[in-house]
C-alpha cells in the first residue's frame, strides 16, 4: 500500500470515527498503571465477556503470573472486527485481536494480520528456549499434528496461517430425554437420519385444541444457522476453488423443502403464534428448557445455560441427522466454528503478542478454555482427564464431531456475512410458506454470486489473480 493510500485509508477511518462518536469507545483507553514496574504491556482485544470473558482472563492472569518481562490487559469489545480494522487502518491496533474463524479471509486478503509463520521465523526459537525452560515443555511450535484437521483449517486461509484457534464449536442435534421417555422413545437411541428426526419429532409434538404445546424439532430454533441445512442432504453452499455460490443445488433444494414439509404439515400461523411465546438464549424461557421444544440444533456451549437455569436438566446429544444414503457413524456430518487470536499488522510488540499467542496454545491452557466455555478440544489428542473434567456431559459427541473428515466450517469466502445475510433474510419468505425453496435458493444464489465476484475482482485489482 502507497503512503497516500495509507493516508487516505487512515483518514476515512478516523473520519468514520468522529462521525460515529466512538473513537474513544475503540481506542481507548490506553493506561499502563494496573501493569507492574518494568513490563512491556500489551492489548488484547476480544469478544467475550462475561463467563467467557472470565475464562479468558483466567489465561492471561496465568501468562502475566508466569513471567516478569510482558503483561497482557484484555479489552472487551463489540463489533470487534470492524473495530480491528479501522484501528489497523488507523496505524493503532492493539497487539492481538480476537476474531470468528468466518472474518480470517478478509483479514488474511486484505494484508490486516501478520500471518504466524513469519513471527514464527523471527521469534520461534527464542520463544521455544523460554517455554522449555519456564513451563517444561521442549520445541513448542504450532504443528500440525498437534490439532485434528478441522481446527487446523480454521486457522487458516489460502494457505496462510493467520491466527490460531482459542475456543472451537461443534453443532449437535440436543434433545430433552425426559420428553423422549414421555412421547415412548427410547432416550438412548436419538435419531440418526432425516426420516428418524420426522418420525421422533411427530412424536414428540404436543397439540391440544389445534394449539401446539411442545414441539418435537423446529428449524428455526434458535435460528442462528439458517444456511447450514443442505449440508446434511450432502450438499455444499460454495465451490471455492471456483468461487461460486451453490445455494441452489439439488441437495440444499431437497434440504429447504423438507423444512418447508414442517408448517406445510403443523401449519404456518400456528408455528408462528407458537414461537412468539420463545424466550431468549440467556433465559429459563429457552424453548428447550421451557419444555416448549423437544430437540434443537445447538452448540456445545447450551449447557453452561441448562447448568444456570435448570440445573439437573436430563438432556442427551448426538451427531445431527443426515439423510439415510450419506449415513455413516464413523464420520458424522456437523458445523464447526472457531475462535481465533490473530497479530494485527502494525502491532506495537510482535514478539510478546506472539509469546501470549503461543501460550494459550499450551494443552493445559486451551483445554482450561474449552472447558469454561463447555466446548470441544481442537487438540488432536486430548488428556486423559478432559472428558471428565468437562461440565458437557456430551462433550464426547463434540469431540467425535470436531476431528470428523466431514466436519464443515462456513464458507469460506470474505463475502460470507452477506452471503448468510441472504438466507437470514429468506427464511421466513420460505417458512411462511409464500414461495417454493427453490425459487428461493435460485434468487439466493445470484446475489450471493454477485458478492462473490465483487470480492474476486476487488482483490485481483489490489493483489493480481488468485494463484
């Protein structure tokens, strides 16, 4: 980037900035008195807070404890990544920066973080020497052996390795076993196929006086991932090595009528009045732990909410069902996600940015994170103890997910937060009942490929072709 550009790009930031009123809220405040004497201070911007903001200062208060020469102070922050690049834009961003797996690509593409390999090459051996020395663990570097295969990938994007993984999901068909006794079920065998999860969620549907009182499955509860249902009928969204959106495919077709077969057949009006009556994620009101629904798509992390509001809850989980010809126990099919830690480029101390980086990346430590947030391990090889240390009692159905050879990320495509935002915007058009899935998908598709390509041709003016 030209130093006029730079300038440009800077200006437009700050510009943005004071217009919103939110400088202050971004880049401040930048204060080293909490920090001992001596120390160089670093600032680590997350997402979380909260319970999983407390874990996480769990870590750092470990690392600052661990040494004397580096001390980290971690910064909540909303919007984080939009925030990250206006600060990196701003030649100020803080030396680390937590982001969603699904944000990489545009900081990977847009030059925004400094990929781990080249801090690796200037520091890894220096940093390997301390970490034998000061936590007994020889040659510390981030190996690919180290991970399974799904988490590996998340960290990168095109090859780079932009940032490692903190936290990773897997999603899981979740389910209310004491409903499963009610309805005649057997709460040890959950459903392993589409047709399964029809027939157990008719059975576990309650209707009285044409009013339903609980449902069996609902797809749009919590509705967070409105995108992801072809991917059980065997199909994809994106073909990334030709950059094309796939969201009318004959497998996502087949994926959307069958969710439309849920009001066609309980009724449109009727699930709507229904759901109106949800409460939210962080409540008692939560459909599945209100008893108003039997069984939901959710992540791991449902259970530090069943632990805080109905503790003793008797749930069960399970791979989410596929369809009856792609079956297979040993390789089930489920939504991965992660949380990454990258190095902004500018950062005002690489070296240290990168030590803390590493050290979360210690087994001990990562596993700690995994189990206060109740989450799967991305290590390809958990301690012995992980499973019952775990507040998840199904955290062995995550684990199996996460190391799954067709475990699936988001697409991976800058253009995903309007690629989602599509269907976001869809579902209800096809819930409701008011068009065809796909007619649908059809539409989702072209505009869904005209941001892809804008992504395509902006990137090949500013870095040439893709190779």
């Amino acid at each position: 980037m030209t130093s006029q550009a730079q300038t440009i790009t800077r200006r437009a930031a700050l510009g943005a900035l004071g217009a919103a009123g939110l400088g202050f809220a971004i880049f401040g405040p930048r204060r080293a008195g909490d920090a001992p004497p001596g120390r160089v201070v670093i600032d680590y911007w997350e997402k979380w807070t909260g319970q999983e903001g407390d874990a996480m200062r769990r870590v750092i208060d470990a690392f600052n404890r661990s040494q004397d020469r580096v001390w980290v102070r971690y910064f909540a922050q909303s919007a984080i990544d939009q925030k990250a690049l206006i600060s990196i834009a701003g030649d100020d961003p803080p030396a680390l920066v937590g982001l969603w797996d699904f944000a990489l690509p545009a900081f990977v593409e847009s030059r925004a973080v400094i990929p781990l390999a080249d801090l690796d090459a200037e520091f890894g051996d220096e940093i390997a020497r301390d970490f034998a020395s000061r936590y007994g663990v020889p040659d510390f570097r981030l190996r690919r052996e180290q991970y399974t295969a799904p988490a590996w990938e998340l960290m990168h994007h095109d090859g780079v390795m932009g940032g490692v993984v903190s936290t990773c999901s897997s999603m899981a068909y979740y389910y209310d076993r004491a409903a499963y006794r009610d309805a005649g079920l057997d709460p040890d065998a959950p459903p392993r196929t589409i047709r399964e999860l029809d027939e157990h969620a008719e059975r576990l549907t309650v209707m009285r006086d044409g009013t339903v009182e609980r449902a069996g499955f609902l797809h749009r509860e919590p509705g967070w991932w409105n995108w992801l249902w072809g991917y059980f009928f065997g199909g994809t969204l994106y073909d990334r090595a030709k950059e094309t959106a796939l969201a009318s495919s004959a497998e996502n077709v087949r994926a959307y009528e069958w969710l439309q077969s849920y009001p066609e057949k309980y009724g449109t009006q009727r699930l709507t009045a229904f759901q109106s009556g949800f409460g939210g994620y962080n409540s008692a009101q939560q459909a599945i732990l209100s008893g108003k629904v039997a069984s939901v798509l959710h992540g791991p992390f449902l259970v530090n909410v069943i632990d805080r509001f109905k503790p003793g809850m008797d749930y069960g989980a399970a791979p989410f069902p596929v369809a009856d010809e792609i079956y297979d126990p040993d390789r089930p099919i489920g939504l991965v996600e992660a949380d990454t830690i990258c190095v902004p480029r500018g950062c005002p101390h690489p070296r240290e940015a990168y030590e803390f980086l590493l050290f979360t990346q210690l087994p001990r430590n990562i596993e700690a994170l995994a189990i206060d947030h109740a989450k799967p391990t991305p290590l390809a090889t958990p301690s012995p103890d992980f499973a019952r240390r775990h507040p998840n009692k199904a955290i062995a159905v995550h684990n199996k997910l996460m190391a799954s050879d067709r475990a699936f990320p988001k697409p991976e495509t800058r253009a995903w937060p309007q690629f989602e935002a599509e269907f976001n915007a869809e579902i209800t058009t096809m819930w409701e009942l008011t068009r065809p899935a796909a007619d649908v998908l059809a539409d989702i598709d072209a505009r869904a490929q005209r941001f892809i390509d804008i992504v395509v041709e902006r990137r090949e003016r500013r870095y040439g072709a893709k190779s």
